[in-house]
C-alpha cells in the first residue's frame, strides 16, 4: 500500500511542476516521452534469444511441459542453500 501512496505523490508532484512552468521545452519533453513510451512495444526492445525462449516456454507450457512452483522453489532453495 505504501508503494500505491508513493507513486501517488509522485504523480501529484509532477503535475504540479507541470502546470507551475511555463516552458515550452519542458512541456515538449514531457510529450516526446509519452509518446515514445506508447510507442514502444518491450517485446521489440529484448533480443532474438529472450524472443525464442519466451516462445519455446510459451510452446512448452501449451504441451503440458510445467514445473510446479513448489518444485521449483525447492531447487532454488537447495542451490543456494536457503532456509
């Protein structure tokens, strides 16, 4: 909750040094920013190798292929030698 209330105030503070500047350029920036992050696609921005193991795990979860997370905990948990 505290993180929900954190952001908040952030945003509560930028929109009040938005509406307080009167620079054009800032205001610009602020727009440039927005519209590239609407633009951007993060599947465009991994490489060819995350690409492919996404989807060969993606595959393999369509043919049943799944490793329990309680198995997968116990593995991680013995590995590195975690309580």
């Amino acid at each position: 909750m505290k993180a929900a209330m954190n952001i908040q105030a952030r945003k509560l503070k930028l929109v009040r040094m938005i509406i307080n500047t009167d620079k054009s350029s800032i205001l610009k920036k602020i727009e440039d920013v927005f519209r590239k992050e609407k633009d951007v696609d993060w599947w465009d921005e991994i490489t060819e190798a995350e690409r492919q193991s996404i989807e060969k795990g993606l595959a393999e979860a369509d043919c049943g292929k799944l490793i329990p997370h309680e198995e997968v905990m116990k593995e991680v948990k013995a590995k590195y030698n975690l309580k």
